[in-house]
C-alpha cells in the first residue's frame, strides 16, 4: 500500500487483499480521526509507489495481477 500525505490527509492506495491486488483509495485525516473513501483506482494494483505533486496524491508504477 501507498501512502503519500496531501491536504492534511493520509492516503492508503491500492495493496493486497489475499492473491490479489485492491483498488481501493482511503484518506485518514488525522485533525478529525475519521476515514474517508476516495474514487477507486483504474484498475487492481500492488507494489505501486505514490507522491505528493502540488498537494495531490499521484501513483507510480504498480503491479497488476494480469501482468
């Protein structure tokens, strides 16, 4: 799982979920301690990488269980 900071919020992107990779894009925001959801990722990834890029979170590479 990825986890980059951008606007005072923590974000879990994508991992493992068994075999298999997750779509899945949290934020936590820690002034609040309270979980939000975010739009999924395009696609199944794991083993990606994110930044922060002017205060937004922007994923990197991956691994996609089809290859």
């Amino acid at each position: 799982m990825a986890n980059p900071v951008a606007g005072g919020v923590i974000y879990g992107i994508g991992g493992l979920t068994g075999d298999t990779g997750t779509a899945k894009v949290e934020g936590f925001e820690p002034a609040s301690r309270s979980w939000k959801e975010e739009p999924d990722l395009p696609l199944p990834l794991h083993h990606a990488m994110a930044v922060t890029f002017q205060d937004n979170p922007v994923v990197l590479g991956g691994w996609t269980a089809e290859g």
